[in-house]
C-alpha cells in the first residue's frame, strides 16, 4: 500500500484516497466549438506515461480535498504532491528512462 | 506444418524406452533476419497466435515474433485463465464466442495440449441490480447464440457444492448466470503451444529483442523497428503488447485511449479436487478456480492507480480473500502460496482495440484489460485477417481506435455494472 502525502493533511495510507487520473487537463472552455476528435481527445485520450506522471488524488476518507501529485510509474515513488491550482514543480529526482 | 517432433500417446511411450531423451527444443532460436514481411511485437499468446494464423491462414511465413523478455513471461502467463463468452453487446459476443470456439478444437489444432476445460463459468448475483443485470445477460446472449442460463441459489449449490448461500453472510447469493461452455486452459501451454506450431510454419521467435524505436518512410508508413537485436525491416507491424501499447505506438505517434494498471492474482498451495468450476462475483470481486496442478488460482481487481511495475496493493489481495472466505467457508484456512501482479491496458469502455492504427502498415491489439486471455485465439485469428489483408475482419470491423470519435462505444464497462 502507498502512503501519499496529502497536502493539507500529512502522510496517510493509500486506502484513503480514491484516485483521479492524469492532472492538469483543462476542460475545454468553449466546447461547442471543439470538433469530434478534438472532443475525444479530452474525454479519453490519456498519456499513460510510463515515468514521471503528474495525477490528481482526492483524500476521500480524510479532508475531502482533490490535490496533484508527481509520481514515477515505474517504481510507484511520489516525488512531490501539490494543491490543485498550483503549478506542477520540477521532478527532484532524475525520472527513470521510460 | 511440419512439426519436427509430433506429440501423442504413442511418441511419449516410444520415447521413454529412450528414457525421454531425444526430445528436442520445440521452437528454434534463431537470429533475426535483416528483413521480413511482417513482424509481430509481443511474444504473449496473442501476439503468437497472430504469427501462427498468419502463416497458416493468409501464407505469409516470412515473419517474426519480437519480444522483450521470453515469451509468455507477461500477462499470458499472470492471468487466471477464465474462457467464457457471456458478454452482453452483439459485438463482443460474435468475438467472444469466435473465440471460444476456436478454444474448443485448440488442443488438436496446435497439437498441443492446452488443457482447456469447459468446466462451466458461475457469475454470482448479490443484489437485485445484479439479478437483474445477469438475467438481461442471459437473455441477450441467447439472442446471440451463446449459451448462458440463470440458476437459482439452490442450483447454483448443486452445480457448485462449496458454495455458502446462506442468507445470514453481507451478500448473500440470490442466483448466478451460468455458461457451461466456459472454463479454463492451462495459459503457459496456450503460448507454447502457438509458438511451436508458428515456428514449424516457418516463423522466427526473437526473445529478448526490445524494439526501442519504429522508423517510417516519407510518406509515414512503417519502414523499419529499431530493436536491441538490431534494425529490423517490415512493411507490416503488428502491435500486440498488452500493458506497453501506449509505449510502443507512442514510438510511431499514435496515441491510443488506453490506461495501463496493475491487476492482481494469487494461488494458493495446492491440494486435492475441491472446487469443480469457475465461480467469479463481480460485484464483491471474487474471482476463484482450480488449477489442475491442485491451486487454487484467485484473481484480484486491479489497483487504483496507472503503474508499469507489476506489482500491487496488499490490501486489493486481501480484499479479495475477504470474499473468498465468505462465499467458501471450507477454504478460511487455506494457506496462499504466491501472487503477483501484472500489467493490463484499459480503454474507457473496457472493449478492446483491434483495428488498423492512422499509420500504414502499423496495427494494433490492445485494449483487453483484465479480460484478454479468453479472447487469446479469436483475436490473434482476426488480427491477423486484419495485418494479412489490410482491412478488418467483420468480427473486429466494430473494434477500431476511431470509435471514440464516433460515439460507437462498446460499453462492456457499463455492461458489467462493475469497478474494474
């Protein structure tokens, strides 16, 4: 089990969180004008990357709050987790060759 | 096919007067070739199958199987090996039951036994959305023409005795869908045994042959892959990599719909016949049968996050096992030997992809989440219809990228009426 570091609530076990999929995915804002493609894209189209990945994670079970993390999908280490809205920061550690 | 050694019962009594040592490799090692007409990426039993249908059916035998590590090492030899075709949709039940149908002859085929078992596939109702959700299956399948039928609790204890339907446990077992021609195989052989046929066709096994780059020419199509057995020239690469798809189309520029997760399974030490079918419950994520080896082989749900390092979660395991204990008393003190974790690629409406990909001479199979191994004979057969002639065949015609463009989803997620 991972423990995540919630940003506003500290180290806590993974059971406590309830995942979010890949961060910083702005919902078109005028999506009237978007094509079909273009549409499909945003609903459904993800990275999937393998290395450093940059995912929401929701602290259901604890403060309720949606925040972004870093997180290396090779080994499963956080590097950084983040209150949305904020800028994603810079990998501390060098990413793992994908 | 010309097999160098056929198997039967007469071959294993001449060669044990022989003390069983003139028994050769089944496959040969070779060193791949500077050229081929077609290559496969991904020595699973999908990818393999693809070679064997290819070379059998459509008489391209110029061909080669690259894969990273050794064949059948990923998810062909992770899974829990459940053959069943009870899908609800017209489309993923034509392909489904294609391939449950090849499954049924698959043994003699490939001269190879693959231990299939149509030992009948349970699906548990907890709750009234289930009763009504698995009769609606039924129904649906039966449209189709595949068999699937409803069970009272009752039945469903007679058809499978370890079975608690008790009414005092959380979810109580208010009836279950049975499709009897559903089962297991033993998944190793599955992989084995389509190598060995490829390879009497003619088709070269590249283990330990990474591609690491896709090269295409100026008009974009596929040229060439770049591997860490050298450059590798094809005019037609099919891609059939389970978990790494995403990696290995993002080489070309293809992006896909796909999430790659871990998903779990576990086997306990083995012990004599005690269960006699497959018993899977969706909606408590009890997924258990017994291997002939005499484990019981228990299959877990996949964790909540996108990962490559196969390997997951304690506690999606003992999940799991929670279940377990509930629905078979008789098993609490069962000790579990081993488990392990592998990685799956999940597209959004939990239907796969096999299909022509915006690059020519690129095709894909993916996109079978936790499910593909049952479907292994029926895809690898018309993604290599679809690589051979350029066009799909009619059973994987609906499967295309393209569909989440165009609103055809195959919503087996919505279907199933399950977190997978």
């Amino acid at each position: 089990m991972l423990v995540i570091v919630c940003p506003y609530c500290g180290k806590r076990p993974e059971i406590e969180f309830s995942y979010g999929g890949q961060a910083h995915l702005a919902r078109p804002a005028q999506p009237a004008e978007l094509d079909d493609q273009a549409w499909a894209d945003f609903l459904y189209m993800r990275s999937n990357t393998k290395g450093l990945y940059a995912e929401r994670w929701r602290h259901a079970h604890g403060c309720g709050r949606f925040f972004n993390a870093l997180r290396d999908t090779t080994t499963d280490h956080f590097t950084a987790t983040y209150k949305s809205g904020e800028r994603q920061p810079e990998p501390v550690t060098p990413t793992v060759n994908p | 096919m010309r097999l160098r050694q056929k198997f039967s019962g007469l071959a294993l009594i001449r060669r044990a007067f022989g003390r069983h040592e003139s028994w050769q490799p089944q496959w040969r090692k070779p060193e791949p070739k500077a050229a081929y007409d077609a290559v496969i990426v991904g020595g699973g039993g999908h990818g393999l199958g693809a070679a064997y249908y290819l070379a059998r059916e459509h008489g391209l035998t110029n061909i080669a199987v690259l894969e990273k590590g050794w064949i059948g090492g990923g998810n062909t030899g992770r899974n829990t090996t459940i053959i069943r075709s009870n899908y609800l949709f017209n489309e993923s039940a034509a392909l489904y039951d294609h391939s449950v149908k090849l499954w049924e002859s698959l043994s003699q085929t490939l001269n190879y036994n693959v231990m299939f078992s149509a030992r009948g596939v349970m699906m548990l109702a907890h709750t009234v959305h289930d009763t009504q959700v698995f009769k609606r299956h039924v129904h649906a399948n039966r449209c189709n023409g595949v068999d699937n039928e409803w069970l009272e609790p009752e039945q469903a204890k007679a058809f499978c005795p370890p079975l608690n339907t008790g009414t005092d446990i959380r979810y109580p077992v208010l009836g279950a869908a049975l499709q009897r021609r559903g089962g297991t195989a033993r998944h190793d052989a599955v992989a084995w045994g389509y190598a060995r046929a490829a390879d009497a066709l003619g088709v070269d096994i590249l283990e330990n042959c990474e591609v690491t780059a896709i090269r295409r020419d100026g008009s974009g199509a596929v040229e060439a892959l770049e591997t860490s057995r050298g450059l590798i020239r094809a005019r037609k690469v099919g891609v059939s990599a389970a978990g790494h798809t995403s990696v290995v189309l993002a080489m070309a520029g293809v992006r896909l719909p796909l999430e790659s997760y871990p998903l779990q399974a576990l086997v306990s030490e083995p012990v004599k016949p005690a269960f006699p079918c497959v018993v899977m419950s969706n909606t408590i994520h009890a997924y258990i049968s017994q291997s002939d080896k005499g484990e019981l082989v228990i299959g877990a749900g996949t964790d909540a996050y996108t990962s490559y390092t196969q390997r997951g979660a304690l506690h999606i395991n003992t999940h799991t096992l929670d279940a377990i204990c509930e629905l078979f008393p008789n098993f609490r003190r069962m000790r579990m030997l081993r488990n392990w974790g592998g990685i799956v690629d999940v597209t959004p409406d939990r239907s796969p992809i096999i299909a022509k990909t915006p690059v020519p001479g690129l095709y894909v199979n993916c996109g079978w989440g936790t499910g593909g191994f049952k479907a292994t004979p029926g895809a690898a057969h018309v993604f290599a219809w679809t690589i051979a002639r350029d066009e799909p065949h009619p059973i994987n015609a609906p499967f295309t990228i393209e569909r989440f463009r165009d609103g055809y989803l195959i919503d087996e997620a919505a279907a199933a009426a399950v977190a997978h």
